[in-house]
C-alpha cells in the first residue's frame, strides 16, 4: 500500500489532527483514494465473495446515507430538526460493517452511526424521532437488533460488552458490535468495557470510527499512540484500517465478527476516516481546524474512491447512476414526509416508556399531572394532536 | 398559495441569527433545499436550504438585519397539492405569529416540506384556553412563555376558613390561573380569593375581569413599592438595620471565619428529669424555677473542666489560643429586636441555685430588651435552647469569638432502649458546633459525651469532679 494515502491529512500543519507518534501510518487499504483495487494476502480473503452486483449495492448505500444526511441537515437548517450529526465522509466506515452483520447481531452506536443503522432496516421516521425532539428514544432496540443511538460518549461499549457476555451464556454465535469515536477512547467507561471484554473474551467488535476529531479536539492530543495501540494494552488484539475503504473495512468487520462466533473474544478496530462536516449542526468546525486538512481528506473521499473502483470495472453505467439517485431521492422525500407529518408527542407520553411494570409513584405523578392538564378547563384539548399543536 | 419561512432555531438554544445575504431574488423560482441565504448565529454561519420549491415572493428581512428566531424571513408561492384548495385571505397572513397561518402537515398530506412550524417567539406555545371571548395576544413576548411552570397546587378540599391574606405574600392562584389574570390584564394582588383557604379561582378572576372594566383603569396605576405592609404588595421591604443588622454581620463572619464542626448526641434524659422533679420539691430549691435548660447548662460547665479547649478563643490578631479559665455562659435568646447572647458571667463559680436564677434573670431581662451592654459581651462559650421551639437538632453558629455552642433539643417521649428493653423514655439531642481551628473532633467529641452521660445519668458527676 502507498504511504502516500494513508490517514495523515496535513500532517505538517499545526491545525493538523494527525496522530505523530505511535507504530506507524500503516492500515489495512483495499481500494486505493484513486479507486485502484490492491491484493492483500491475508484479508483479500474476507471479501473474496463480494460480487460485483454487491459493489454497485454497497454504492448505493453509501451514496443513500450520505443523502439521509443532507436530507436531515436541511431539515435541522428549515426547523423542523433541532439538531443532525452529520456523518459525512464516514460512508465506507458505516456501510462497510453495518454491511458485514448478521440479522441476530446486536449493535450498540454512538449518534452518529445513522449509515449503520440504515443498514439493519431502521424505519427512517424512528431515526429522526428523537432528533426532532419527539421521543427519548426513536425504535424498539429489538426490533432491529440495534439499540437507539447512546448520547453518552462511550456508554455504550459496556452495554456491548454485557450484552456480547449473556451471548456467551446462552451459548450462542451471535456478536456484539459497538461504535464510538477517537474520543471516547479515553473515556473510563470504553476502558471498562475493554477490560471486561477481554476478561471475558466476549464476542463483541469494538468499532471505532477515528474520524480525527472530537468536537474541537484533535485526535493527536488524546492519544500519542495509534488508538488501535491502545487495545493491545487491554489484551485485545486490534486492527487499523482505512475507514475510507468500504472492502477494507469489511474485512476486518468479518474478521473480527468470525473470531467473536468462534469463542475468540473481542476485537478493537480502527477505521481511520475523517469527519467532513460538523460535530453537529450546531457546530462550525472552520473555528478550529485548517481548511487544507478537508480538502486532504476530500480527496480520499468513500463515496469517490468505490465509484473510481466501479469505474475500472465498467461498472459505473449511467444508468447505475440515475438508479442510485433516484433511489436516494425517493428516501430522502420518505424521511422527509415522515418527518415532517410526524404526530407531536403528548403531555401524557411522557410517562409511558418510565417502568415496564405499574408503578403506584408514578400513577400518582400521573394523576396529578392529568388533573394538572384538566385545569385548564380543556380535557379534550389537553390530550389531543390538535390541542397540542 | 402563499407559505412563510419563519427562522428556526438553527443551534441548541438561539434566539436570533443575522442575515448576512440572501441568493434568492423576489420573482426567482426555487427548489426545495435551493440554498437561500446565508445567516449567521452565534455559533456559526449557515446556509439555509430551501423548504418549499416555489417562486420567492417577498423577502421579509434586509441582509444586515438581526432577526428574532420565529419571525417570517421570505415568504414563498407555491402550488397547491390539492389542486384547489384557494389560497387563505390575505388578511390571515398579516396576522402575526398565531396558529392560522402555517399550515400543518395535518391538514396537507401530500405536502412536502414546509415552513417552520414555530409560532410567536418561536418557543414551546401553550395550548388556547376554552373560555371563547379571550384571544391569546399575538405579541407574547419570550420570556412569559418560558417561564417556569410552578408545581400545580393540590386543590384538596381542606376545611379551613377563608384567611386574610397577608399582604407579603403572593396571592394564591394556581398555574391556569395566573395564565388567565395574565392574559387578561388582571392584577392577581386585587382579586380577592373565594376558593379554599383564600385560593383565588378562574371564575374570580373573570368576574374580576368582567365587571371590572370600568375599575380597572384607575387600579391599572401601578402600586409604589415604599417600606411598610398593606395588603396587596407582593414583597416588603424592611432596612436592614439595629440587631438584625448586627446579628448578619456577626453570623457571616462567625461563619466564614471559623471553620464549623457539628456533632450530635440523642441521650435518654429521663433520670435528669426525675432529678429536677426531686430538686423542685428540695427545700434549697423553692421558688426557683428549674428546667432542662439548667441541667443543661450545669453540665457544660463540669464538662468544660476536663475539656477545656472548648472554653478558648482564637486571637488571630496576635496568633495566640486563650484557654479562659472561667466560663462566661452564653444563652442564645429570641428577642423582640431579634437574637442576643447575652451571658452569665463566671457562670462556673455559681452554684446550682445560683445558676438556676441566674438563667431566669437572663432570660427575663433578654425579653424585656433591658440587656445591659456588658451582658452581651465577653460571652466564652454558648447554648442555644431550640428545643422550646419544638426542635430537635440544628447546625448551630458559633457566638462570634467563642469555640464552642450547644443546641439543646426538644425533650420527647420516644420508645427507647431500657435495661434491654424498649421503653417509653424522655430523649433530646444536644447538637454541638465548634471552632475546627480551636477543637478536634476528638476534645469535642469528649466533652459532647461527657454533657450527654450527666444529663443521661446525673450521678455521673460523681466520677467528673
């Protein structure tokens, strides 16, 4: 692999987030930035059975997340989202291993993960509920194998972490996956999570999605090592890979998968990616980091470099084109619609989701909040759409 | 049919954005999520998308204008989804930020996008009322709709007469109510409640309202807020000033100057109240008036002879402990100018009789507001008696300069351990804070047991003196 391409976008620049220290810039790479597919040894392996039909699917899913993302963006900038983590520039991370799970796996993601959970089927109102402030939380987790997006950095590695341990009790194949960012490496609880995933050689993938920044704070003052480095001190053995590259990202995601099924304990991967866009809609990165870092990180871009690979392939046919976009579109409008006509959540909802058994303390909070709403003299009103409108 | 765009809140918590340009022209046909202007927050510079596709009709807000979140900033034609559905009169539009203009998604189903559905300030909006002459003001301004909700009031119907309301005090209403009088321009201080316990209702607030039209003008004058009470003031102000003024300034520096340490022992005070009962009908004891409080103080000063670090001084002046080897007690008083600690002085020289009315006259003279000046100064250590409020235990203030204060609590009948068993028991608590600088918790802890085992066994002295 070229040395040229790796994840050290502006190295030289102050502003810079790339990693100086650690074992070196080396990563697993399968797709060149300029869309060259080179052989690996070892990991060619793990994607020998990707098709070229699953190419020209794997584009299209990333070329759909990343227009869910736009979609929600603009309804964050219209009003009818308070608030969007863009995932733009961090397709192949998400598409590449939500890609590489089976039906009976269980994913625990950060907010950003939104590409993941497209993958394992989520009902595109559900995943804008809560952002639009209308749930705590957007699905039921079961339904789709996922848990709803964890806010707290890095909380949900122990939730991965335990759920992968009751996989072990019930003796079955199955796999925990959990996605965090650069960040929340250090936070005490991904820590924890690796402790206790390694002492139980749980079968659960750490994914983390280094995409360089952690909000304002570059990757290099949180780690002077690779963070895959950082795994190997838990015991646990660690991959880093071009989080650009959807095939290398996939391989690794297998791989990993496949040590957790047969009893071989955890995993940590490293996809090296870059967060394009804000931390949030809230956010204006340009305050903090050098704009020749994006334009570096541009040109290693997911969606481009597997389009350049379909390309040498004779795959990118214009119709593939208009198919893709047409698909994206039609999404886009369904979330939009979904968004948009989405029933406001009602006074009383809020005590719905509290306890899964009945509970006299919070029948009577109940009580006194529906007397509450009833004083205003509008019964019907106080529990209709219309009157909370 | 005519559809606004009204600014939302575009990160977390704004409440106004500057339009820095717009790419749009009236007249230009745009597409939905066409970039449309370029606005700056306080966090960051955004491009809006379009949320309609349209023709720009009119552009609200001049590039350079700040412009609250919730007010319309461009306004669009766009076709009708149905087809027929006639454009609402142009007078709906103009007609401020109420509910009419934006139409929901509910009532358009096949629209796609639409503006912000954010009325008035562009804060959560309460729903209308149900009484039909009342229209909610368009012009709500931010802060009432954001302000807190209090915890509804529980409309239990206790049986208590009406009671005068007391003129410092907020009228009581609950939460719809005060919406209500809000609403309706009516002064809550003027309605007089007839619901339970004074509560001003709904139906007394639009009775207020309805025939007060005509009293309502002169009673509009706002109310000069001067020094006394009458009722319908919402506060009172009081100078501060004399004791009060006093007392502030010698518990803020008491407690900001001396490290505070507080210790607390429930004693089974049943034998001292036997004792006193036995001393009241001695001889030695007639006509002199005996309590607790005398044991009490009794106690502190044979404890303070085997602990005397909690009878010092710290001279932050000249950087010396003093060990005062005398007691000048202080007795914490509620006075009609407010608390005094006046002492007794030499109060460790007195014997029981003498202390016993040493203490009546102190409190006598402390309530009559006749301490002399040199009564309230030289105190060395000090009680405060909260058990005749009913009180069981406190954090004690240190009197400024001393090391040491004792809470004496409510005497209460409790069943308590006795000789192996549970027994009905006189108990109190002594609460004990002390100058941390001037006492470790070990001399503290020492004389806060030695005072609880004489009052719990008085004998005890005995193996004290």
């Amino acid at each position: 692999m070229s040395t040229d391409e790796t994840g050290h976008g502006g190295a030289k620049t102050p502003q810079s987030a790339g990693n100086p220290g650690g074992t070196g810039p080396e990563f697993l790479q399968l797709i060149t930035p300029a869309g060259e597919r080179i052989s690996h040894p070892e990991f060619d392996f793990w994607v020998r059975d990707v098709s070229d039909e699953q190419l020209c699917s794997l584009f299209e899913d990333m070329t759909v997340i990343r227009r869910i993302d736009v979609e929600a963006t603009a309804l964050q900038r219209q009003g009818e989202l308070a608030l969007w983590p863009p995932l733009l520039g961090q397709e192949a991370a998400q598409i590449g291993s939500g890609r590489s799970l089976r039906a009976d796996d269980f994913v625990f993601s950060s907010y950003r993960e939104n590409g993941v959970a497209y993958c394992r089927g989520v009902d595109l109102t559900d995943l804008l509920r809560v952002w639009r402030g209308n749930a705590a939380g957007g699905w039921d987790p079961y339904s789709i194998n996922m848990a709803t997006p964890q806010i707290i950095i890095g909380a949900q590695t122990l939730h991965a972490t335990g759920y992968a341990m009751g996989i072990q009790n019930d003796g079955a194949d199955a796999a925990a996956i959990t996605y965090f960012g650069d960040g929340a490496t250090s936070e005490g609880d991904v820590n924890e999570a690796m402790v206790f995933a390694a002492s139980f050689q749980a079968p659960v993938v750490f994914f983390c999605t280094n995409n360089h920044w952690a909000i304002s704070e570059p990757v290099r003052l949180q780690s002077h090592i690779q963070l895959a480095d950082r795994a190997t001190g838990f015991g646990i053995p660690s991959l880093r890979v071009d989080g650009n590259d959807v095939l290398a990202v996939m391989a690794a995601t297998r791989l990993a998968l496949d040590r957790a099924r047969r009893g071989g304990g955890p995993t940590f991967i490293e996809a090296v990616s870059y967060r394009m866009g804000p931390h949030t809609t809230a956010d204006d990165p340009t305050r903090y980091r050098d704009a020749n870092e994006l334009e570096d990180w541009a040109a290693k871009d997911p969606i481009t470099r597997l389009a350049g690979l379909l390309e040498r392939k004779g795959l990118l046919t214009a119709e593939l084109q208009q198919q893709v976009k047409t698909k994206a579109d039609a999404v886009a409008s369904d979330m939009r619609r979904g968004c948009t006509t989405m029933p406001d959540p009602q006074p009383m909802d809020i005590f719905k989701h509290v306890y899964s058994t009945p509970n006299s303390w919070l029948e009577r909070q109940q009580d006194h909040y529906a007397r509450y709403l009833a004083s205003f003299g509008d019964p019907a009103g106080a529990v209709s759409e219309e009157g909370a409108r | 049919m005519i559809k606004e765009f009204r600014l939302p809140d575009l990160g977390e918590g704004l409440t106004e954005s500057e339009i820095l340009s717009w790419k749009v022209d009236v007249g230009d046909t745009v597409s939905l999520n066409q970039v449309i202007a370029e606005v700056e927050t306080a966090k960051a510079v955004v491009e809006l998308p379009s949320p309609f596709a349209g023709v720009i009709k009119e552009l609200h807000e001049q590039p350079g204008s700040v412009v609250e979140v919730g007010k319309p900033i461009v306004s669009f034609e766009v076709a009708d989804d149905d087809g027929g559905s006639p454009s609402p009169p142009s007078g709906a539009l103009s007609a401020g930020p109420g509910e009419a203009v934006v139409e929901t998604p509910k009532r358009e189903p096949n629209l796609v996008g639409y503006g912000a559905v954010v009325e008035g300030s562009g804060r959560p909006t309460r729903r209308p009322r149900n009484f039909a002459p009342v229209v909610e003001p368009v012009d709500t301004k931010p802060v009432d709709t954001r302000r807190p909700v209090v915890e509804p009031v529980e409309t239990k119907p206790v049986e208590t007469k009406p009671v005068e309301t007391r003129g410092a005090e907020r009228p009581r209403s609950t939460p719809p109510v005060r919406k209500l009088a809000r609403d309706l321009g009516v002064d809550l201080a003027r309605v007089s409640g007839t619901g339970p316990g004074g509560l001003i209702t709904r139906e007394d607030v639009q009775e207020y309202a309805g025939h007060g039209e005509e009293t309502a003008a002169p009673a509009a004058e706002p109310v000069a807020f001067s020094g006394g009470t009458h009722p319908g003031e919402r506060e009172t102000r009081i100078p501060i000033k004399g004791v009060r003024k006093y007392t502030a300034a010698a518990m803020v520096q008491s407690a900001f100057t001396a490290p505070h340490a507080t210790e607390f022992l429930t004693v089974d005070v049943t034998p001292s109240l036997e004792l006193l009962a036995k001393l009241k009908d001695s001889k030695a004891f007639a006509g002199i008036k005996l309590t607790p409080l005398t044991l009490a103080a009794k106690a502190v000063l044979i404890a303070l002879r085997r602990n005397p670090s909690l009878n010092s001084h710290w001279d932050e002046e000249r950087q010396e402990i003093v060990t005062f080897n005398y007691v000048n007690l202080g007795i914490a008083a509620a006075t009609p100018r407010g608390l005094t600690v006046p002492n007794i002085k030499d109060a460790d020289a007195l014997p029981l009789p003498q202390l016993a009315q040493a203490l009546t006259a102190l409190a006598e003279t402390a309530r009559a507001g006749k301490t002399a000046p040199g009564d309230l100064s030289g105190g060395t250590i000090s009680i405060t008696n909260i058990g005749v409020f009913g009180i069981d235990a406190g954090t004690p203030i240190l009197n400024p300069g001393e090391a040491a204060i004792l809470g004496l609590g409510a005497v209460r009948t409790m069943p308590w351990e006795y000789r192996g068993e549970v027994a009905l028991r006189k108990v109190l608590t002594l609460s004990l804070s002390f100058d941390h600088r001037l006492v470790d918790g070990e001399q503290g802890s020492r004389f806060l047991a030695d005072v609880g085992a004489i009052l719990a066994e008085p004998g005890m002295v005995l193996s004290m003196v």
